[in-house]
C-alpha cells in the first residue's frame, strides 16, 4: 500500500524526509510552496514532484488535487512567533498565520485519514490559545480525534534547543502517543565543520560592537547576552536569521600561539579579528554558523544539503529556510508512532 501525501507550506520538505528515513513506502500527490527559493530547494531535493507544487494554498481548487491519506500543514509562524509583529491568526484577518483556515477546504473536502500540524511554541500561549481551540473544535466537528503535545529536538537526537508545538489528528475514534524523549551525546561542535572560510568570522568591528552591547546588558541586569561557545553544548534555537541578535550560535576558537604570538592556521588573516588574553599568550577567534551548520541543525543530510547549496539559493536565502523549517528527526519519530502497524 502506498501513503498519499500532500505538504502544504512545504518549504523544502522536512516531511518527506523523515518520510524517506523511515524507507515507508509514499508519493507526494502535491505540495503548496510560494516561495521561490524553497520552491528551487524542494525541487533540487525531489525534482519527480516538481510539476506538483499547486501554489498559492489560498487559490488552491482542491477538486483538481488527487486524494491524500496524510495531510502535513507547518502554517506561516510570522504572526504568532515572538519575534514578529504578532498580529495574530484570525479567520479572514489576511496575516500569514491566518492562512491556517485555508486549510479547512482541503480538510472538509478530501477528509485525509491522517492531519500533522506543526507551529511555534507561542501558539499555546493565552494570547493565541483561543485561535488552537477554534482550529481543534473545527477539527472535532470534522470527525477527527486530535491529539496535541510540545516537543523539543534536543529530547530527539538533535542538538538544539527548538520547541514547537505538534497536533496530529486521525479520522474516527483514534490513539495516538506523541515519541518518548530520550537521553543524546550529540553536542553542537559534532556537527560544526573543521575548515571554515575567513566570511564567517566576525570581524573587530562586529566584536568591539557585540563587547560593548554585552557590557551595556549585564549593567541593566539583563541575560540577553553575548556568549559564544566551544560546542560543548546543545545549541539556541536557529532562526531565520540566525546571526542577527547577540545571543545567536557563536563559536570561539581557541588558536595555538607561534613564538610571534601569531597562529599558524591564520597567517592570511588581519589581527584585528582576534580577541587576545594575556594569560599563557592566548588568541581566539569567533566564528557565526555557517549555512550547512544551520541545516545539519535542522537535522538535513549532507546529500541534502549539498543538493539545495548547489541549485545556486543565496547564503541569506539558506539561513532563512533552514530557520523556517521542522527538525526531520522530531518528525521521524512522530510518523515512527503514527504508522507503526
């Protein structure tokens, strides 16, 4: 038997690839993708689906779209997300969040066995609370039992700090258990990779600027600071725009001295992007993530990744993908339990 699968807000199909990890046996009937770049990644990644984007959801006849069991729907997060504006998600409001109700007509008319729904963690707060009950009743009246729990993909495998919320319904009476977090050694510097071009290394005048703004922070009491890291650690939570704020993924690197006082491993490199410690002649340099780090974050192979990085997306383009997207093991997990049998 073959699972019917359409994604919609698709990005680049982290669905699919916890699909294609779990070796079950599915085509994707369709996918609703606006975007041009996660249009040019999903199509790098599955080009026998690339005739198969239906667009715009809001425009979407779903009378011309072939039938679904699983009905995968990560909406726009851009209104709920604390870092944006928070316009919210009502029905007819026209926000991004909002296009969650378009959902309701693929829903109401295919009626697809199984729903995944997948957000930021802000959707349960008591702002937006209401809006999750709204979407749950409708989705009781439609015959669905739905079942709703966070999960973070540091419990995973994964080693970043990512909540997010996930509802999985199924048509009739229904049980579902969400996985079971386990216990990883998985550290943020296992992913990091050995030789990384001198680009990503913030420069003095980015270093002096994050110094004094983490001076500015602790003078007002503040945890919103400047720290960066060895790796040893489980990562923050990558963003679309993951080298913007002052407590983002950073990665000091200690570097062994000549007798000049200089590393051998940056001869080519200014001095004036060091930091230096006067004890035992240390320098260090700070490097941000690179996109291929973001990506391996988000739990996208290699093979992956080098197939989205070699369909031409700019650098700014991947961060932002890979900020908007699911951690594939959470998802794995999920679908692991979901169709076990």
């Amino acid at each position: 038997m073959t699972l019917k699968v359409f994604t919609a807000f698709s990005g680049y199909d982290s669905q699919c690839m916890a699909l294609d990890r779990m070796k079950i046996n599915y085509e994707l009937v369709g996918w609703s993708e606006i975007d041009k770049y996660a249009i040019m990644a999903h199509n790098a990644i599955y080009p026998q689906y690339k005739d198969r984007n239906f667009g715009d959801i809001s425009k979407i006849d779903w009378e011309n779209v072939p039938d679904f069991d699983l009905f995968t729907y990560s909406f726009p997060c851009t209104d709920i997300s604390s870092t944006g504006q928070q316009k919210g998600l009502e029905e007819g409001s026209g926000t991004r969040s909002g296009l969650l109700w378009e959902c309701k007509k693929a829903i109401e008319l295919k009626r697809p066995k199984y729903l995944l729904m997948e957000n930021v963690k802000a959707l349960t707060l008591k702002k937006f609370l209401p809006y999750l009950h709204k979407w749950h009743s409708f989705l009781t009246e439609m015959g669905y039992t739905n079942f709703t729990q966070i999960l973070n993909s540091k419990n995973f495998g994964v080693p970043q700090n990512r909540e997010r919320v996930f509802m999985v319904s199924i048509l009739g009476d229904a049980w579902f258990d969400f996985p079971k977090p386990f216990q990883s050694d998985k550290k943020l510097k296992d992913l990091l990779d050995e030789n990384v071009d001198d680009r990503y290394y913030l420069s003095q005048r980015c270093l002096s600027s994050s110094i004094r703004k983490n001076e500015i922070q602790r003078e007002k009491g503040n945890g919103f600071t400047f720290k960066p890291t060895n790796g040893d650690c489980i990562a923050k939570t990558i963003t679309t725009h993951p080298n913007d704020r002052l407590d983002d993924n950073y990665i000091i690197e200690p570097l062994e001295p000549r007798t000049d006082g200089i590393s051998n491993t940056i001869t080519t490199v200014q001095k004036d992007n060091l930091l230096y410690e006067p004890i035992n002649n240390k320098y260090f340099r700070i490097r941000k993530l690179t996109e291929k780090e973001c990506f391996r974050l988000m739990d996208v192979s290699d093979e992956n990744i080098n197939k989205i990085q070699n369909s031409g997306i700019s650098k700014t383009q991947q961060y932002k993908m890979a900020g908007n997207s699911i951690v594939v093991n959470v998802l794995y997990f999920i679908f692991k339990n979901l169709f076990k049998q």
